[in-house]
C-alpha cells in the first residue's frame, strides 16, 4: 500500500432525470471532495471522475411524463445539475455523461470483452411482463403493483420505495403498466446473464480478508462494518447470474447480432461511466488513462457512494473488472448511509426535502450561503447510521462553530494584528513553535480522521484548533497587555502565534469550507495556499511559518454574521420560511391523512363486541371479485370462514400462517354467495396501505382480545 502513486476517486453516477437533494449531496460528492480536497493539500496525483447517468426507465418514464425525448430530459438535468455541484465547491477534475459516444464504445468493448471468453455470460429465454397496448417488454420500473411484503400500493417492479424490499416484477400483486395502466401479459424473450455465481469464492475471500490473488490489497478493517456486512450478506445468501441486458428503446445497444432491439442494463453500463470518463479526461488532457485503471499497486481506486449502490460498487463492479483482467480494484468504499430531513424521508411527491439548486435559489442573500450547508452536512454526515438535517442545527452549526468559534478567533486576529501592528505581521519569537505543540497535534490527529474517511470527527478537530485559538488569545489577554504597555514585546509574540494559526486553520478549511478557506488567505495577506509550505507542513515532523515577519496582511471581515441577531432578522427569516413549509406540509397531511374522530360510545358498547385471535389457515382469490379473498381462519375452537376485501393489498400465499384479530361475533353475511363469518381487524395508513392489527405477535387462535 505504501506504493501507491496515483489516486482515482469516483462518485455514484447521478440520474439524469431530475434534480439533486441535499441527501445525495451528502451521500456521495460532498464527502468525496472532501477527500480528494484533502489529497491535492498532500500534492497527491489524483483524479476525480463522475458525470450523468442518461439511460435506463428512469430517464424515460421521466420522458414520457413530460412528453418530450429522453435527449431533452438529460440535456436539462446535466446541466442542472453539474451547475449546481460547481456552485457549491463540488470539484469534480471530470464531469461526464454516459450519452456520449465514447462511453458507448467502452461499454459494448467491455461487453465483447467479456462474451468472446466463453464462460461469462450465460443465455437466458424467460418470460417477462409485456405491455400488449404499447407493444413493448417492460421494464422493471415501467411495473408497479402492491408489494406483496408491506402491502404499499405503488410498489415498483424492481423495489418497494415504502419497505426497501428488492422485489422482481412477477412477485407484484395486481400488477399493472406504467405507460398504458393497463394489466400487462408474460411473454418470452431473451437475455444475457452475467455469471456473478462463478465469483463468489474470491469475491468473498476478497472482502473478509482482503486478500486479492494471494496478495495483501487492502485493510478489511479499515472498511465500514455496515459495507461489509451488506456484502456478506448477498455472499452468504449465494449468488446468481444476473441480467445485464433489457428489451429498450433508449441505452446502449448490445454488440451482437441475435440482439436487436436490447441494450445493456443500466447497472451495468453506469459504472463502467467511471472508465469512460477517464479516457476522455485523458484524451483532453494529454495522459494515460490505463495507468490510473490498470496501475496494479500503485493506484488508489475509492468509490464514494450510498449505501443503496455497495453491492453493485463491492460484489457485481469488481467481479466485472475482474472478469475482464488487469483492471485495479477498489481499496475502500466508504459507503454512506441515508440522510434524512427534519426526520422523515426526502419525498419530491410530498415536497419533503430540499434540492441543491432550490437551496441556492432560496438563499440567495445567505452570506457564504455554500459553506454553511457544506458544514451543516458536514456535521451530520451519516457515515455509520442513517443521520438527519435540521433547521435547527443548521443554525447552531453556523453560530456557534463558524460565527462564535472560528469566524470570532479570525477576525479578533485581524483586528488586533490591525491595531498594534498596523496590519503587518510582527517578528517572529525564536521559540514560536513552542506554544503551537498542542496544535500540531490535533493537525496530526486531523489527518488520520482524513485518511480513514471520518469526516465528522476531522471536522470537530478542526474546530478545536479554533477553540484553542480563543483560549489562547483569552488567557494571554494582549489587549491588557498592550493597554499597560504598548511596546510589551509579549504582544508580538501573542499576535505571531494567532496568526500562524489563522495559516493553519485555512488549510484545514480547505476541505470543508474552501469558500471561506480562500477568504482567510485573503484576509492573511496569502493569494493562494502555498502548495510547497503545505506539503511540508502536512508531511514534515519540522514546521515552517506560514506568514513571515513583516508580510502585510489583508482587510479583515466578518466570514459569518449571525444568524440569530436582533439588529438583523433577514437571516433567521429565511430559515423560518423552509420551516414553514414542511409545517404547512405537515398540516395539509394531518388534515388528509385521518379520518375524523367518530361520536364517543360507551364502555358497554365496545364491550359488545367480541375479538379472537385467529390464525389464518387457507386463503384463495374470490372468483370474479378483485378485491375479495376467501380465508379459512383458526379461532382455536372452531375454523371459520371469512370473506375479506383485502386481495389488492396482499397474495393469497403470502396470508398463510398470519396471525390476525377477528371480530368473532359479527352477524355473517354472504359475500359473492360465500357466507363471511367474522371480520379481520386492520389499520390503514395515510398513504392508503392496509396492515394486521395483532399480526406477527406470540399469540395461538382464540385468545380474547380486549
């Protein structure tokens, strides 16, 4: 490891079919340009590659929404979207697109790689959904249905967005076509499958040990427990080839001449976006892109991701690259998991969340609006668990740590170097490393946060060189100093040593809030960071200054007025506007989502009624009636039979052995000429899906409910 030469970064390929959120910012670009912001600070050879993923259903179902060409759909959110990232610092060397020629040739060259060895692919003739009004295979989201497992009503057929379920399209209840709304048909066609099953030895030595061809690649514990365990968990459950062709209209066409009218799946094509990429980045730039894909040892390959793309960026990608030989594999994936928003999941449908580009829209007039939200998110990172952004930390992350903290240390320098020294540096003390020894120690500590991908905690390392800072000028005190006696050559050295950790703190800022990391250079008289002095300051056990005696310093200024101030609501005002948003949310959900309250009724009332546990034994679709099933349920002392309205919300297989509460003493009626003799008790939630009252408990039939 000690080899390695060449950094390669990527992150997740973004859909090109609507704009970004502050989850995916925080999932997987902000940390990675941290990183890679942190390796340029080292005089790293790095490379950071990414760009618009343009194919798949996605891109057009979004198409057809809109009626117009998935070209029109991706021009518009490329361009959104790599805007909005260069905005907010994001500083990609490389910006690509899959739409574009020479990532089409990669991808079928990758492809013909694979096919002409023989024992890779395997072909498939199977049966798949087929939408007789539109004369056109489905794909997997052109199918929603209920989920057989949650019972949420708009499942997709390839997952369930309510429960996470991974689902196929024949496991959907009352499926149905996005495109005609009509039920589709099974009709047979065939593809191509990628012998993912044939990896999994290596595969699996490969994440527990590390160890690659018998050699030492990379520290299994260096990787995050939830990647790994994700991992183990498809290995334990085995592998199986999986598809990498699908009957499209829009994508890349597969190279074969048995294939017309298929593309390459989009899981299979988008990262090969990453080799793509670099070719072209090479191409433009004079390198060679195999010594970054193909370097063996010498080369760093670190994918930045959500959690929801490890097994395609830890399992199916490095059985890819493997496959097809001397291709590098990633020594980590530091894998996020989701953030959520003031506590519930991002939702565009409901407006629960926030996008990049609204959020640079609405705070348009937010002083250094980039850094705040870099930070925010910095902060709240969900690195090992599932995190969450809110309002009201984003203001206490700003006060207090950028405006208290660091913002006041800062200026407080300026102004006092400014008043005692006429804004120049003054002389250096010969033992001016001395009082800096426990800063040169949280800049260590910092780095090996960095280097293990703990964003969160080298963020609070760099608060605590500020914080040092404040105590330092608070206990050393050289504005009492100074009022006794001007000339108290302990001032200079007081003054010498916060402005050497100004210097300091602008390097360590450059990753996090390189807005403000700029304006600290300003403020400290430095254009640029000097590229040598940092190398040697990160790299060295000998600390050199930073700012030389006599250098003249820049014009200080407040980095981040408050946004809690009385003589200046302006600020907190456009925090309470998004707050007022998710509330009139909220309230417009609480008004549609329950249903009024019913007149009070006695204890005698309810007493009436008479509920059973029972277990359902049998269950069958009611001939002719789509939302009716016939249950056979145990009540313990006798077996009864119930009609139930609940056929699209759950399969009749998936009922047996549920355990359910019965009203047992219901008047029975006949229901499609079945005489129903009982009610099963069930709760809706808002959005329409039913589930069991008393399901799954540790109960037997007949036990009285109360």
């Amino acid at each position: 490891m000690s080899k390695i030469k060449r950094h390669l970064i990527t992150s997740a390929l973004p859909y090109a079919n609507g704009p970004l959120h502050l989850g995916h910012l925080a999932g997987a670009y902000l940390p990675a340009d941290i990183y890679v912001r942190y390796l340029r600070l080292l005089g790293k050879d790095v490379l950071w590659v990414c760009g618009s993923d343009e194919h798949g259903a996605a891109i057009t179902i979004r198409a057809k929404k809109d009626g117009v060409s998935p070209k029109v759909i991706i021009d518009k959110y490329h361009a959104l979207n790599k805007n909005t990232f260069d905005a907010l610092g994001i500083s990609f060397d490389f910006y690509h697109r899959t739409s574009e020629e020479i990532h089409h040739k990669t991808s079928q060259d990758f492809f013909t790689k694979l096919y002409e060895k023989g024992d890779e692919f395997i072909e498939k003739v199977v049966e798949q959904y087929y939408d007789v009004a539109f004369n056109q295979f489905l794909a997997d989201r052109y199918i929603t249905g209920t989920c057989p497992k949650c019972g949420h009503t708009e499942a997709y057929g390839d997952q369930c967005e309510s429960c996470g379920s991974t689902l196929s399209p024949t496991e959907l209840i009352a499926p149905k076509s996005v495109l005609s709304g009509e039920a589709p048909i099974l009709r047979e066609t065939k593809h191509w499958y990628f012998r993912l099953d044939k990896h999994a030895d290596w595969l699996k030595e490969w994440i527990e040990t590390g160890i690659l061809d018998g050699k030492q690649h990379h520290d299994p514990n260096s990787w995050r427990k939830h990647v790994t365990g994700q991992c183990l968990s498809w290995l334990n459950s085995g592998l199986q080839p999986r598809s990498i062709t699908r009957d499209l209209d829009w994508g890349i066409s597969v190279p074969l001449k048995d294939a017309e009218g298929k593309v390459l799946y989009v899981w299979f094509d988008a990262p090969i976006g990453y080799i793509s990429a670099t070719k072209q980045w090479a191409l433009e730039n004079g390198k060679d892109w195999e010594s970054y894909w193909k370097g063996g040892e010498e080369v760093e390959l670190i994918h930045f991701i959500g959690k929801d793309n490890i097994v395609f960026h830890c399992i199916v990608f490095p059985a890819m690259l493997k496959a097809h030989g001397d291709f590098v594999l990633p020594r980590n994936v530091p894998a996020n998991q989701f953030l959520n928003f003031e506590g519930q999941k991002f939702s565009k449908s409901r407006g629960w969340g926030l996008e990049q580009h609204e959020y640079l829209q609405e705070f348009a007039d937010f002083p250094n609006k980039e850094d705040a939200l870099r930070y925010a998110l910095l902060r709240t990172l969900p690195e090992n668990k599932d995190s969450d952004f809110k309002w009201d930390e984003f203001v206490d992350f700003h006060d207090k740590d950028l405006a208290d903290n660091l913002g006041n240390f800062l200026n407080r320098v300026m102004v006092l170097s400014h008043s005692y020294f006429n804004g120049v540096v003054p002389p250096a003390p010969s033992n001016w490393s001395e009082p800096l020894q426990r800063v040169f120690d949280i800049v260590e500590q910092w780095k090996t946060e960095m280097e293990k991908f703990s964003f969160k905690a080298a963020s609070q390392s760099f608060m605590d060189v500020s914080s040092w800072g404040n105590t330092y000028l608070q206990e050393n005190a050289p504005w009492s100093l100074y009022k006794a006696n001007p000339t108290d050559p302990r001032i200079a050295e007081i003054m010498f040593t916060g402005l050497q950790v100004s210097a300091i703190l602008a390097i360590m800022a450059e990753p996090f809030i390189p807005f403000t990391s700029k304006r600290i250079n300003a403020m400290l008289g430095l254009n640029a960071l000097p590229a040598e002095s940092l190398r040697l300051f990160l790299n060295e056990s000998v600390k050199q200054p930073f700012i030389s005696s006599g250098s003249l310093l820049g014009t200080p200024e407040v980095l981040f007025p408050k946004i809690i101030d009385r003589k200046d609501t302006s600020r907190l005002s456009i925090i309470e506007k998004q707050k007022a948003k998710l509330q009139a949310i909220m309230e417009e959900e609480k008004d549609t989502s329950f249903p009024p309250l019913k007149p009070n009724i006695t204890f005698d009332d309810f007493a009436k009624l008479d509920l059973r546990s029972g277990i359902i034994l049998e269950a069958a679709v009611v001939p002719k009636a789509d939302k009716l099933l016939v249950l056979k349920v145990d009540l313990g002392f006798e077996i009864r039979t119930i009609v139930s309205g609940i056929a699209l919300h759950f399969s009749p297989e998936s009922l047996t052995g549920k355990k359910v509460v019965v009203v047992a003493n219901l008047e029975p009626r006949k229901l499609r000429g079945i005489e129903s003799q009982g009610m099963l008790l069930l709760a809706e939630r808002g959005t329409g899906e039913l589930v069991f009252v008393g399901a799954d408990q540790p109960m037997e039939g007949g036990w009285v409910v109360k």
